[in-house]
C-alpha cells in the first residue's frame, strides 16, 4: 500500500478582506498602526485613537496594509486636509492633522531611531515652518497614456492632481498647462515622467530626464535658509582650518561658512561628470560610494587631514563614513541626512569614542512623514 501524500493547505490571501479597526499609534511613515489578529497592519491617513472600517491590500512577513474606507470615531486632532487630493494622493501623509501634531508624530518617529544609538543623547531641537503649503518649487509628475499626475503604487496607477496645495505658486501655470492643453500627450506616449521646477531664469520642464539633472536644490527654499543656518552655527567661528564637504553639489551646505569666515579651506567632493573639467583644488569629481573613493580622494587631495568634515549623503547614507573619519581625523563631524535610518547606521560604525553633541529635525517637506536631520559629532 502506498504512502498517502501529505495535503499540502492553501494559504488564505488577506488582500480584499474588510476589517475594522482601532489605531495605536504612528509609525515613522506617517501611517496608522491597529492589530488585526495579532499581526500590525498599516493603514494611511488615519490618526491614534481612530476606528472605522478599512481593505487589506498587501500582506507579508507577519504584517498586513489596509486601505482606509470609512471613519467612527474621529481623532481630536483630525482636520480637514487642505488639498482636494490628499485622501487618495500618495504626495502628503498629515495634512488630516493640525501642523503641532505633524512635528509631534515627527519627532516621535526620530527619537525611535536614535535609540539604536543606545547612549546620552541632547535634546532634539526642532525648526518647524511658517509655509505649509505651497513650498515645493520642484516637483516629478508620472504619466501613463493621457494621465499625468502622482503614481498610486497601491493601486499602480496614475492619480491626477490639478489641486495640489504644496507645488509652490509659481509652478503652477506650467503645471495647469498640463491639465487644461494636454498637447504633451502628442510627444510623449506611453509612460514616464515630466519635472517641473524652478531656476534662476523661472520655471523649467523636463521630460523623462533624471530627478535633479539640472543640478539638485533643496525642494524648499526657506527651510533651506535654516539648515544652512543650522550647519553654519555648528561649524563655529574658527580663524582657519580645512573643511571637507561630501555630497557637496554646488556647495549649498557650506556656502554660508566660507562667505562669513574666508580663511577657511574648503575642499568639495561630488559625483558631478558634467563639471569634470571645471575640477579644482577645491572641487574634486568623484563617485564617493567607489571601493576606491577614499585612496583616490587621499592621492589627489590638498590635504591629508580636516578639522571639520560636512557629509549630506543621499537617502542611502554613507556606509564608508567611518572609514573617512579614521582617515582624515577630523574634530568634528556635521552629518545631514535626509534618512533617519541610514544616518543611525552610518554613526553606530564610528564606535563609542565619538560625542554626540546636537541634534536638530529640519521640516524640510511639511505634510510628508519625511525631514532633514542634522547630528554634529566631535571626536577625542
């Protein structure tokens, strides 16, 4: 008699199922957390203390992502959302809550990332924003045949939005073209993407290029002035010395430092093919996350060592940071990351020796769950 083979059970896929729920607390993308079956579900645009109804639509790795459907209970905090889109749009994640709240759920979420640092830490100091909307002077619309807008990735479709409240005033013409004389749909079929944005010469529009080709800028111009500010009062006043800028682009960061204190000797560091041949003592083109980039920054270097080294490295953050810093030796060390995340990996690499010395959240990207970090660190 032969061995019966084992009934192999079908897994029951939750996508489509209705749940209710109750919100707990936030997470650090903006999102609502509840517990269904004991397992964390996700669901955007909702607040602690929230119930309703919503549609799971991914589930994974022990946890699941609800869309939310219908509202019961309504949080205190709970406002009106100032753009006709936001309850479908993926652009902003809080502008269903009063702007306190917003740098409250912030800095909840990176004070739970600086705890992987697991020592004293200061005081986070928080620079909030006088311009919640309309700020953003760059912005990447998707489109999909006739469709231009914000890709949805849960739906995986194109959203349209002609209301969008954060796309600073002056884009706007540009961006009503788009919707009210779709000509565009006769030179770009099938799908990609046009970024408008704003120059010294006005508003230009690309299509299909790289994000940032003209050179990257901060997308908020006032809140720019802040971290340059920030950066600039943790440099200090120093008579001399030499400063490093990684990730430097055109100097935005450290711009400020040597406009007010022309002593100091600044080397900057970026992957820029384009200004190969503008390449000086003071700017070096190099792509920093080479294998190679710190012995091909040490052979054509100025200097062997700085006493202050500025990195503002992308999303990814700078994996090499404490390789750099054993290198170079530097006094002190301005980390500015768009990533709570990585930046907390990049500075456990640099051991316990190092202090920790400030901390500021820069809200960069009001109505989004994301911001600009910046840690000054000083070594023995």
């Amino acid at each position: 008699m032969k061995p019966r083979k084992p009934v192999r059970r079908q897994r029951s896929n939750p996508a489509g199922r209705k749940i209710t729920f109750e919100i707990e607390s936030m997470d650090t993308m903006g999102q609502g957390v509840a517990h269904i079956d004991g397992k964390p579900c996700f669901i955007a645009k909702t607040l602690p203390g929230e119930t309703g109804t919503a549609t799971i639509f991914r589930a994974s790795k022990g946890v699941q992502f609800a869309r939310l459907e219908t509202l019961e209970q309504r949080a205190e905090n709970r406002v009106e959302p100032a753009c006709e889109h936001f309850e479908h749009c993926p652009g902003c994640h809080f502008l269903h809550t009063d702007y306190q709240s917003e740098l409250t759920y912030k800095t909840d979420a990176l004070a739970g990332h600086l705890k992987r640092l697991d020592r004293a830490l200061p005081n986070v100091e928080v620079h909030g924003t006088e311009q919640r909307l309309h700020y953003r002077n760059r912005v990447q619309l998707h489109y999909r045949h006739k469709y231009i807008g914000m890709l949805d990735p849960v739906a995986d479709t194109v959203l349209p939005v002609p209301g969008c409240q954060i796309v600073d005033e002056q884009l706007k013409p540009v961006m009503d073209a788009l919707y009210q004389q779709p000509e565009w749909t006769e030179q770009h079929s099938g799908k990609g993407h046009c970024e408008i944005y704003l120059t010294g010469d006005g508003v230009s529009t690309a299509w299909d290029s790289p994000y940032a080709h003209g050179g990257f800028t901060q997308v908020n111009g006032a809140m720019n002035e802040v971290l340059r500010n920030t950066v600039l009062a943790q440099f200090g006043d120093r008579n001399s010395g030499k400063l490093l800028d990684l990730f430097s682009g055109e100097g935005n960061l450290s711009e400020l430092i040597v406009e007010r204190q022309p002593a100091i000797d600044r080397v900057m560091v970026d992957f820029a093919p384009e200004r190969v041949k503008e390449q000086t003592l003071s700017f070096l083109h190099l792509d920093l996350f080479s294998e190679t980039a710190l012995r091909t920054f040490r052979a054509r270097s100025p200097h062997s060592k700085f006493d202050v080294l500025l990195v503002d490295p992308p999303r990814k953050g700078f994996p090499a940071l404490h390789e750099w810093v054993k290198a170079l030796k530097p006094e002190k060390l301005i980390y500015v990351s768009c990533n709570a995340a990585t930046l907390v990996r990049d500075l456990q690499l640099l051991g316990s020796q190092c202090s920790i010395e400030h901390i500021s959240l820069i809200d960069l990207f009001p109505g989004t769950y994301h911001y600009e970090t910046l840690v000054t660190v000083t070594f023995p």
